[in-house]
C-alpha cells in the first residue's frame, strides 16, 4: 500500500510552490506593468504594481518600421537556425546510436568537449572566417553562427533519446523490404517527434535571445535582430523604459506561443510513437 502523504506537507509543498511561482514571475508581471505605464509613472514614489492609468502607448512606439525590419530578421535567422540544426543533429546523432565504427566514439566525445566552450571563447575566430568570407552583415554569418553553437548540444540531446529506441524496429522493417532512408523516415522520424520538438524548442529559445554574435556580426539596422535592436530605446541622456518593456513583451510573445503548441505535440508524439508490446 501507498503510504498517504500528511496534509500539513502537502500545505507546505503548496505555499513553497506558491513562493517560487511567485519569485519566478515577479519579474514578468513587473515588465508588464511598466509597459503600461505613461512615460514618467515608472520613476513615481511609491512604485505602484500596477499602472494607476494603464496605457499602449508605449506599444505602439515600440512597433514601429524598424521593430518590424528586427522582428523579421529575428525570424529568418532563427527559423533558418532550427531546420538546419535539428536536420544536422538528427542525422549525426543517428549515426552515433547506429554505427559500430569507433572512430565516432572520437568524434561523440568531441561534441562533448565542443559544448564546453562558451560563444564567447569562440566568437573571434568565428568572426575572422566570416570577415574572410565577406559574410559580415548578412543573414549567412549569423545562421552559421549560430548553428555552430547550438549543433553540439542539440546532438547531445537527440542521441540520448534515439538510443532508447530498440534497433529492432529497422530490423523488422528491413525484413519488410524497407530500406534504411525508408526505415529512417517511416519509422525513426515519428517516434523521435518529442526529441524534435525538444530540441527544436532549444534551438529556438537560444537563437532568439541571442545577443553578442548579432551585435559583432551586423553593422547596419536593416540586419540587426530583435536582441539588438531594443538598443534603441537605450539612449546617451535616458532609457526609455516604457518603450523598453514594451518591446520585451512583444519579444517574449512568439516564443511563449511556440512552446505553448509544441507542448501538445510533446504528448502527441509519444502516443503516437508507442510501441505496443
């Protein structure tokens, strides 16, 4: 029999998940409030919670011509960034879990050794070859970037869920006459939805919000992504927060809404790729 957990823990583990809840979206809830606050409410004393006169002003001067030039760059680079990264991983991470060769042994402990290496320590050289390329200031530059930095972990989590899926399912599918790309497509790519999208969110997530190699690798407003941009309301004499806040709202929104659907598909993808015994 299960023992029965006593009430007055579980009023405990209750008011702690209330606690962290609350210390984790404070500062949400603080970056909403002041993107509805007029311009001088957000230096008031006492600081209010909550705007006295909520406003969108500062909405509508954050989306402005040159937010949407950043928004769009952000989504190139970004989208661009996930099927190339998640293609390369599924493919290498496939390899490691199938091959018997040894000499991908060298090559898995590579990748994890790549992954210590933050984009910092990288970003010279990185910056070099593309200024040797004459890539600067283009789309090209940053997606290489960052596919660079994202693919060592991105097979790192791809491999560790393809090595649970039983070789057995390309064996029975090689006696159905399927052949390996076949066997591959039809039945590796399904079950490994979850792994995917995981991944797909990961890569998504550190693209978006990436902010160094966007800023030494663009020189001009017409390239510059979102991260970047919101560099514009932090100007010489003042920081317009309201504007500032605003724009990380809007910032905030596309990935919350992508985690949100590829949430479902988490639980779609394991029902879907169960095996039944």
């Amino acid at each position: 029999m299960s023992r029965r957990i006593p009430a007055s823990r579980k009023a405990m583990l209750l008011a702690l998940q209330i606690v962290l809840a609350a210390i984790i979206l404070l500062p949400f809830f603080w970056m909403l409030s002041v993107s509805l606050k007029p311009a001088t409410e957000p230096f008031s004393i006492p600081a209010r919670l909550w705007p006295e006169n909520p406003t969108f002003d500062n909405y509508v001067s954050a989306f402005r011509p040159e937010f949407r030039t950043y928004f769009f760059n952000s989504v190139v680079v970004s989208l661009s960034t996930v099927v190339i990264t998640v293609t390369l991983a599924l493919l290498a991470a496939y390899s490691f879990t199938r091959s018997g060769f040894r000499i991908l042994s060298v090559l898995l402990g590579l990748v994890i050794v790549a992954q210590m290496f933050p984009g910092s320590a990288i970003i010279i050289p990185i910056y070099r070859m593309m200024r040797a390329a004459n890539l600067l200031n283009t789309y090209v530059s940053l997606i290489l970037a960052y596919v660079a930095v994202t693919l060592p972990v991105a097979i790192w989590m791809l491999r560790g869920f393809l090595s649970r899926l039983p070789v057995t399912l390309e064996e029975a599918a090689a006696i159905d006459g399927a052949g390996p790309f076949r066997a591959f497509v039809d039945i590796i790519l399904p079950l490994c939805r979850p792994g995917i999208a995981a991944t797909a969110v990961f890569v998504l997530i550190v693209t978006w919000q990436e902010f160094l190699f966007a800023l030494s690798f663009t020189s001009t407003k017409e390239m510059r992504t979102l991260p970047v941009g919101m560099n514009d309301f932090i100007g010489q004499y003042g920081i317009r927060y309201g504007e500032l806040m605003a724009s990380s709202v809007l910032i905030s929104l596309p990935v919350v809404l992508v985690f949100m659907i590829l949430q479902r598909q988490f639980v779609a993808g394991l029902t879907a790729g169960a095996v039944k015994g």
